[in-house]
C-alpha cells in the first residue's frame, strides 16, 4: 500500500477539467445577446486564485483570512494545481543515420494533453492503517468543513455534477475514481530508526523447504513407477520453483508493509509540540536572572497554563505564528 506509510496517507488525485459546459436550453438566447459562459478551466482557476492559503507570511496574517483546510483535523499538507501542459526538453531528434539516407525525419511534433488536469494532493493521518477506512473518513470531514469550496471547484472537472454529488459519499466514490497510487511517499517525522520486522535465514529456508516439498511429492507420486532418480530430477523442477516462488512472495510482502507511525505525529500532536516549543522559547526568554523561587513559581504556572500532557491548547492550524 504505497499511498500509506508511516501512519499518513499520501493523496493523489488527478481529474480531468471540461473542455466546455454543456449545452442548456438559455445558452441559445444568451448567445444571441452577447453572453457566454465563463470556460470552466478560466472559472477553476478563479476559484483556486480566490482561495486564501495557510497564514505562512506577515501579509497573510494581516488578511484575517485562512484556508479552509485548517478546520481539518487531520490534515498536514494539501495543494490544488492545474495541470494544462506536459513539461517540454525540446524537439526529439531522428538518427542521423537513416536521416541522411532519407528514411527518416527529424521529429518536430510534441505531446499535448487531450484535456487540462486538476491535480489534488493531500497527506493526512491514517491511523487504522486501512486505505479504504481512512481514506472515507477523511474525505468525509473535508465535506463537512469546506463542502462549498469543494462543489465549486470540482464543478469544473469531467462527470462532478452538482446536482448529483451531494452527499459525503457520493464525493467519496468521485475522489476513488480519480485517485492514482502514490508510489514514492515522504515520510516527514521519524527522527530514529523505528523497529522493523526482519526476514530470518531460518524462517526463509523452513517456508522455502515446506513449498518445495508441496509441489515435488504430488509430481513425485504422479510419475509412478519411473525410476527414482528421473523422478528425482522432474520432481525438482517445480520444487525449485516453489522455494523461489516463496521467497519472492516473503520479499514483497515485507517490503510492501507501511513503516509505522510516529510517536506523536499525528497532526493535533504536531500542533501541540509546536505550542509548547514557542510558549517555552518565550518563558526560557522572560525569565533570564530570575531568583530560584519565583522561576518556581513561573514555571508552575506555565504548567498550568499549558497543560503538557492535554490537546490543549495548542498551536492553531495553517499558521506560522501563534
């Protein structure tokens, strides 16, 4: 399950924006005065212009205003982007070889998409593990928390009907089909080398011995009274091919296990780490020189305040500064 690892889920999602609106009975009388719709790939990019970001910067921060991702509670990353071209190193050329003896043409043809693409990538907590599980429930909180953002801009993309996607599920299954496997995760928290399952010489042979022999002694017992050592020798054909059919097969399955997750990485613990760093930066900073009793008391209250072990408070989500 590469799209998971580490207890994050990696989203990718690629969806296909309209080349035009369909056509609609007013669009006739519009036309004939003059009015059009916006193109859909104009009013998606409108829309994803219009949207504030993270508080990241001073001018953010004076704006008041904030994405609608931060509601989440389990987001860490995501970003729109339109994706309207395919990235161009210039014109392939032909052999030179077949070009001079004239059977072949330098290539001044390049590839274009067929239609404008909107790339949707998210990392958000995957606790249970389950693609599926976490994969809906996350899907379901965005609905809640930015349902209007959501419609109007997947509105613009090939078969999101408003009029028909209108619930936490029916967007769930849009996603689902337009999502592609994310193959090269980054996992951003590990500090040490976590514990890991390990493959045994022992346990590789015992497994590698055991499928070797299951397919050997039915071919064995099928070749009836041949000669031992020709049966020998055919029964050993599909006994090789079960040990290294085992040992591929224990291969892959331990390389496409997730890493485990983080301790405290989830995304309330993030923020809650983050809180404590910048209120204990300032409390390290107020208090040089104090006397020994009153840092007592000073730290005592800064306990109090910030609550360590509690979710809260915390730093607020999608903001550098507090």
């Amino acid at each position: 399950m590469p799209s998971i690892d580490g207890g994050y889920y990696f989203l990718t999602v690629l969806v296909p924006v309209r080349k035009a609106w369909p056509a609609r009975p007013e669009d006739v009388k519009n036309r004939g005065e003059g009015k059009y719709r916006t193109a859909p790939i104009i009013q998606l990019r409108e829309k994803l212009a219009g949207m504030p970001t993270a508080m990241q910067t001073p001018a953010s921060h004076r704006s008041g205003e904030i994405s609608n991702f931060s509601k989440s509670t389990r987001t860490h990353l995501a970003r729109f982007a339109v994706i309207d071209r395919l990235g161009y190193n210039g014109f392939e050329a032909a052999d030179p070889v077949f070009d001079k003896l004239g059977f072949a043409k330098p290539i001044n043809n390049r590839s274009e998409l067929s239609h404008p693409y909107l790339l949707f990538a998210a990392e958000f907590d995957a606790p249970s593990g389950s693609r599926n599980r976490d994969l809906a429930v996350y899907l379901r909180e965005l609905w809640d928390v930015m349902r209007d953002d959501l419609v109007d801009i997947f509105g613009n993309c090939v078969a999101f009907e408003p009029d028909e996607i209108t619930t936490a599920a029916d967007f769930i299954a849009y996603i689902k089909q337009c999502e592609i496997e994310t193959t090269m995760p980054f996992n951003f928290y590990w500090m040490d080398t976590p514990q890991l399952p390990t493959l045994t010489t022992r346990g590789l042979g015992i497994g590698a011995a055991i499928s070797a022999l299951l397919l050997a002694l039915p071919v064995w017992f099928l070749l009836g009274d041949l000669a031992w050592y020709f049966k020998l020798l055919i029964a050993l054909i599909p006994a090789l091919i079960g040990a290294i059919a085992f040992v591929a097969f224990r291969f892959k399955q331990y390389g496409d296990r997730p890493f485990p997750s983080p301790p405290d990485a989830d995304l309330l613990s993030v923020l809650k780490g983050l809180h404590l760093q910048t209120t204990f930066g300032r409390f390290v900073v107020d208090n040089q020189a104090t006397h020994a009793d009153a840092l007592f008391d000073a730290f005592g209250t800064y306990l109090q305040d910030n609550r360590p072990q509690k979710p809260t408070p915390r730093h607020p989500a999608g903001r550098v500064y507090s």
